[in-house]
C-alpha cells in the first residue's frame, strides 16, 4: 500500500513541477517578446528562418568578396538593435534602404515603391506627432536607424518578396 502511495506522491509532484516550470517559461517568453518582440514573434517569413548573430571577438573578415564583405559589415553594425539575433531579413532591409527605395505592401495587395526621404517625412512626422515636438530639419540622417528599430519591435516585417509590410496597430 504504500508503494502505491508513493507513486501518488511522486506523479503529484511531478505535475506540480510541470505546472511550476510552464508558469516560469510563460513569465520567460512574456518578458522576452517585452525585450525584443521581433524574435519572440517569429513572422511567418522566410526571412525570420535564419538568425544571424556575430561574434564580438571575431578577426575581421578580409577574404570575403565585396557582396559578403557588405552583408557582414550590415550584420555587424545592426546587430545592436537587435539585440545581437539579426534576422536576415534585416539584411533585405537594409538592401531598400542603401538603395533608397522602399517596398511597401499596399491595403489592396499592391506594392508602392516609396522613396526614402519620403517615408523618412513621414516617420519624422510621425515621431514628432508622438512626441509633440517639431520634425528634425534633416529627417533622412536617421531613418535607416529609425527603420530597423521599427523592425526590431515587429512593428513593420519582410515578406518572402523583400516586401516591407507594416503592423496595424490599434
């Protein structure tokens, strides 16, 4: 009798540490997506499949040819913005932005094409809407910035196209 009782015992707290680590993953994943909400989203692109995270002690890569040598000095400089987990569509974002042309998904399906100092108006606009303050004269000096910060907070993501595609937000 006391065999089985005590495999009462061990399967009730078995449950009860189950229910203890669940609780203590979900306050985890709670603070994590409070932390950095693009990874702990995920968005359902193949652009958040691979996760790119550099090494701060790394030798500098010299035998890369220049389109490796671009992507690698991209990673590395926005890494900070995203925590040190750059998703490679990060790296499709900053293609748009180097080019100074912007992809936008449109209600409808299409896709405007948007100049940079253009949306850097009116994120600037925006900002400055928020923070009751005037738009910085000069609004193009940040906006890449300004862009991968929006996309850390999964407030805009890149589709498989390399469409920029921006959070509704209520």
């Amino acid at each position: 009798m006391s065999k089985s009782r005590k495999n009462k015992t061990r399967s009730a707290r078995q449950k009860q540490l189950a229910r203890q680590r669940a609780a203590r993953d979900a306050r985890l994943a709670v603070q994590q997506a409070a932390d950095y909400p693009l990874y702990a989203l995920r968005p359902p692109y193949s652009g958040y499949e691979h996760w790119l995270t550099p090494v701060a002690d790394a030798p500098a890569a010299t035998d890369l040819s220049d389109g490796a040598a671009a992507v690698h000095a991209t990673i590395v400089s926005v890494a900070p913005l995203y925590q040190g987990k750059v998703p490679l569509a990060a790296v499709f974002l900053e293609q748009q932005i180097r080019r100074g042309v912007l992809h936008l998904a449109q209600p409808l399906g299409e896709v405007a094409s948007v100049p940079l100092p253009d949306m850097a108006t009116v994120l600037a606009d925006t900002a400055a809407h928020f923070a009751a303050e005037p738009a910085p004269e000069d609004d193009t000096a940040d906006v890449g910035r300004l862009l991968h910060e929006l996309h850390a907070l999964a407030a805009l993501v890149v589709d498989d196209q390399h469409v920029i595609r921006l959070a509704a937000l209520v």
